[in-house]
C-alpha cells in the first residue's frame, strides 16, 4: 500500500485537475454542433478520450512515485464521473442517447457514492472489481462513438455507440449489485473489506 502524501500539488493530482479543465472544452464543442460541423465531433471525441487515457496515466503515476493522497482519491473518481456525466447530459438534447439510459447510468453512480461515504463513515473497506474496470472501457468507448455520431467505413458509430453503452449500464447494475450486498454483508460484521464493482 503507498504511504499517504499530505501535498495537494503532486504530479497525479495536477493531471487529475488538467481532467476537469477539459470538460469545459468537450461542452462547448457539443454546444453548437450544426455550427461547429463535423470537425467538431472528432475534436469532442479525441478530448474526451485524451482524458480517459490520463485517468489511467495519473493512477499511474500515483503508484509509482507512491504519492496516493486522500485528495487524489477523492478527486480522481470525481473528474471522471463529472466528465462522463456532463457528455452524456450535452448528448441528451442533440438525441444521441436515450434519457432511459442516462438516468440508468448516473443513478447507479449517486447510489454507490453514497454507499461509500456510508462505508467509509463506518470504516468498512470495500475494494474495487474487474466490473468497474470493464464498465468504465465500455462507457468511455460507447459515448466516444456517440460523440462522432455518424458513418465511417461503412460503420454506424452511432448504433455501435448505443450498444456498448448499454452493455456498459448492463455491467454497472451487476457491479452496483455486488457493492450494495458486499457493503450489506460487511456491516454485519465487526470489521474486514470485500471486493466489488467500482
């Protein structure tokens, strides 16, 4: 386990904030798309991966310079839930993703935030699983295709895009499910931690 670092400006939280400076960025490219044009899709959607990658490059380097601080811990999962949730609310009123799954996907999020402020308040520990791994590569590819919105190379990117969203709120209710009854399991006990989706 790396030690905890107390100093806010480390090299993983500095990319962590850089993450939520690019949300802005992504918005006012899917503002106005019938100004912006086609172009503008590719820029929304590369900005949108750029900060995917740098979610993994900041727990990188976390890790390596063994600087994981409490502030990164808690920032860190935020940039990520407010980027993806704030492309998923500008895809609503261009009609690229059903309010369904929207609602779906940003509900299991507030109740698993909320089950570990519970658990953290309670000192229980309960670790991430593949299933949040697997679901955060299925969401951030899904709304990649629905950001682009068209047909390239005879590939309906937005088809592709509902679909692996889909598998992705799929994913989500069965790793939200194993947290809410791991979390359920270890409150009856004095202590220990258990793994589920993140």
């Amino acid at each position: 386990m790396p030690e905890k670092q107390h100093g806010f400006w480390t090299p993983a939280n500095i990319i962590t904030v850089g993450r939520m400076f690019l949300i802005p960025v992504v918005m006012y490219f899917l503002f106005e798309p019938q100004v912006h044009q086609a172009w503008a899709g590719w820029v929304a959607m590369v900005i949108f991966v750029v900060a995917g990658i740098l979610d993994l490059v900041d727990g990188w380097l976390a890790r390596l310079y063994k600087q994981v601080s409490v502030v990164g811990t808690f920032l860190d999962p935020l940039a990520d839930k407010l980027m993806v949730t704030t492309v998923m609310i500008m895809l609503l009123p261009l009609g690229r993703i059903p309010a369904w799954l929207v609602v779906v996907l940003i509900s299991r999020e507030l109740v698993i935030t909320g089950l570990r402020g519970l658990a953290s308040a309670e000192g229980i520990i309960i670790s991430a699983s593949s299933g949040g791994k697997y679901k955060t590569a299925y969401q951030t590819v899904g709304l990649s295709f629905l950001i682009l919105h068209s047909r390239y190379l005879e590939i309906d990117t937005h088809v592709v895009g509902l679909w692996l969203l889909t598998i992705s709120a799929a994913i989500s209710l069965w790793s939200g499910w194993e947290y809410v009854r791991a979390f359920a399991k270890m409150s009856r006990l004095p202590g220990g931690g258990a793994s589920a989706g993140a």
